[in-house]
C-alpha cells in the first residue's frame, strides 16, 4: 500500500509517500512546500495540497497529522462526516494548527478519487493521562462545560520513540519506564510507564512546559494581568508574545536555532549562553519531575532537531542526574511520518483504492 502522509503547519506543508507491503517499508517520495500563503510560496493550503500531490503520484490511502483531537479519539480513525466535525470543532482549542490540517484534508478528499483517509492526533497518545494529571486547579465546571484540561501533544513522536526505545533496551514496552524529550522548534518531555503515557509537559495548547525556539513554555499566569494592566496589552499582543517572541528567540535577542546559539555562545554572547542555560535547566526539572512520578526511568530518550543532534546540550540536562540512579540515555531519531503511514495501512487495509490527482 502506497500511503501518502499529510503534516501541515499554519506556512508549511511536508509530505511523504510511503510504501509498506509485507513488513518492508520504503519511502519514495519525501518534500515539503514552504511559505504558504507569502510572496513566492503557494497562495493557500489547497495550492499548497495540490503541489505535493502532483509530485506523490498514485496513493492508496491519505494519512494526515492532525494536532488536535480533543478527547474523543484515542487512536488513528478514518476520517468521515463526524470525524471531519470534531477536527473542525477542535480548531477553537488548536486554532493555529487544526485549521491548516482541516484545509489539507478537504483539498486532497476534493484533488483525489476515491481513497480512504485517516487522521492521526497529536493528542491520541494522551488518552491514558489520569484525571488528577490532566486537571488544573480551576473549579471542575471550567473542565466539564469548556474542556479546560491538559491535553498534550507531540504524540505520534514520543509513541515512536518510546517503542523504538524498548526495542534497544531490548525489552517489551510494558516492562519500561521511560522519559522521552522531544527537543526541536516545539519542546516537549513526556513520562511513558509501560508503554502509556503518563504525564506531558504540554497542555492545553502548545505553550506550556519547555521553553523552546519561540515558545516561553511554563509561566505564571499572573504575568499575564500584569502586562494587560501595566503594558495595556491586548489579548492577542500577550498570546503573540508568548508563541512567537520568546523563547530562545526572546531571551538570546538573537535566534530562535540552538545552532546560532550555541556558535554565539561559544564567541561570548552572554545572552545566547543564558538562553541555553534557562533551556536546559527547564528541561532538566520535568525530567526530575518525571523521574519522581515514574519512581525511576530505565531510559533517558531524545529526539527532536536538538535532541538528535546536540550533544553539548543533552550533556547540559543530563549534568548531576546521575545521582537519581541509574539510566541509559537513548538518542532516536524521530520518524512521526513512518507511524502516520503505519496507523493509516492498518485502519484502512483492506478497503484502499487506488487514484490519481485530478
Ligand atoms: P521542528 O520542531 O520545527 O520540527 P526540528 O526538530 O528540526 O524542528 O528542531 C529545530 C532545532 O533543532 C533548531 O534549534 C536547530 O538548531 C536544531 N537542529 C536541527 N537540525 C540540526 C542539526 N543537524 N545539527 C544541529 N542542530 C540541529
């Protein structure tokens, strides 16, 4: 089966097509469309669909990230009327990241014939967070009537990475704790006992936690009332504040990329050396968190652009946690697009035609 695997952001659009047939599988088209919706970039999301499409060829099926799924779905389902309904119900919870993902579903339903498309949610693997985990400590009517919880994502990633993980331990799944650091542009930590997640660093949307390429991640809320009050900033100034200017980008002035900033660092850039500091001391303290929730972790796992490929910074979390105990440390390279292909063959196996773009 041919599955053509969908992750849209709000300016982008990766694509891959992905054979798997009898256990092997094989990627034979990989590419993404950027700048969508700027100068010299497709105009929209349809546009955009239509570009990946004509270089993908003929696909049996569509898988498509999706971030959000609010707590109806706990795993990969073929998307139908209903379906279609909650994603774009949950564009009010994710409203930057549902509405790219709901416009590249209906573009490729519309551009292809008659094949199966599957939704995988970001937030699937959450599903086993345990009340006392996911509730704030609003009154409970704030959870009930308008969903205020923890939901979590970067799901499909920590799946991966925490089954890969067991298999280089070389143990089943249910006899492993882990502690999983996804480490990119988005930043996210997540406890996985026996296979089950059991706490997340992010929340009810994509900004708590870590402090990541642009993102502030954990921060009082007070600080939100403040600058409404003492700075007269509206709504919309504080939330483009919060996703867009801080993080490593806010705090080192100077890039949002731990590249630059590890290079400016070196050179004696007191500001990109503190924005490393306050990132790893973060990161550090979910893993003890984490560490204290799981009672121990055989493995410490990394992944993401910065996880994968940052040793000095891993070596900056890690610095004294050995006194905790003893864990492996893992680095596994991230593969959201080839488990977005595997969920979608097997909700669809069976039931795929084969089509072309129109
Ligand atoms: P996203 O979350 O947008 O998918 P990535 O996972 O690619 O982003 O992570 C981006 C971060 O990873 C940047 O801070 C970048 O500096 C770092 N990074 C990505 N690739 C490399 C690499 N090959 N070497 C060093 N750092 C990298």
């Amino acid at each position: 089966m041919r599955v053509l695997v969908l992750n849209a952001g709000s300016s982008s659009l990766k694509y891959q097509v992905i054979r798997l047939e009898g256990g092997r599988e094989e990627v034979l088209v990989k590419g993404a469309v950027e700048r969508i919706g700027s100068p010299g970039g497709p105009a929209d999301h349809w546009a955009a669909v239509r570009e990946a499409l004509e270089k993908a060829g003929e696909v049996d099926a569509v898988g498509h990230r999706v971030v959000h799924g609010g707590e109806k779905y706990r795993e990969a389902v073929r998307i139908d009327t209903e379906v279609e309904r909650v994603i774009e119900e949950c564009c009010a919870l994710a409203p930057l990241h549902n509405p790219p993902n709901l416009a590249c579903y209906r573009a490729s339903k519309a551009l292809l014939g008659d094949v199966p498309h599957v939704a995988v949610f970001d937030t699937a693997f959450f599903h086993t967070l345990a009340p006392h985990v996911f509730l704030y400590g609003l009154p409970l009517e704030y959870y009930e009537r308008d969903h205020i919880r923890r939901y979590g994502f970067h799901g499909t990633s920590h799946r991966y990475v925490s089954a890969r993980a067991a298999e280089l331990l070389g143990r089943a799944p249910e006899e492993c704790r882990l502690i999983t650091c996804h480490l990119g542009n988005g930043c996210s930590i997540c406890a996985v006992d026996g296979g089950r997640a059991v706490d997340v660093s992010l929340g009810f949307t994509p900004v708590e936690g870590l402090v990541m390429g642009t993102r502030c991640g954990d921060i009082d809320p007070g600080v939100v009332f403040h600058l409404m009050r003492a700075r007269g900033m509206s709504v919309d100034e504080v939330e483009e504040l919060f996703i867009r200017r801080s993080g490593l980008l806010g705090l080192s002035g100077r890039s949002n990329d731990m590249r630059d900033l590890v290079q400016a660092a070196a050179a004696g850039d007191a500001r990109a050396r503190l924005a490393i500091d306050v990132f790893c001391y973060r990161a550090k303290k979910y893993i003890g968190a984490y560490w204290a929730v799981l009672g121990g972790a055989d493995a410490i796992v990394f992944t993401g652009g910065i996880g994968e490929n940052r040793p000095e910074i891993r070596g900056r979390i890690l610095e004294g946690l050995d006194r905790l105990g003893r864990f492996e440390v893992l680095v596994v390279p991230t593969n959201e697009e080839l488990l977005i292909a595997r969920d979608t063959a097997r909700v669809v196996s069976g039931t795929g035609t084969t089509s072309r773009a129109r």
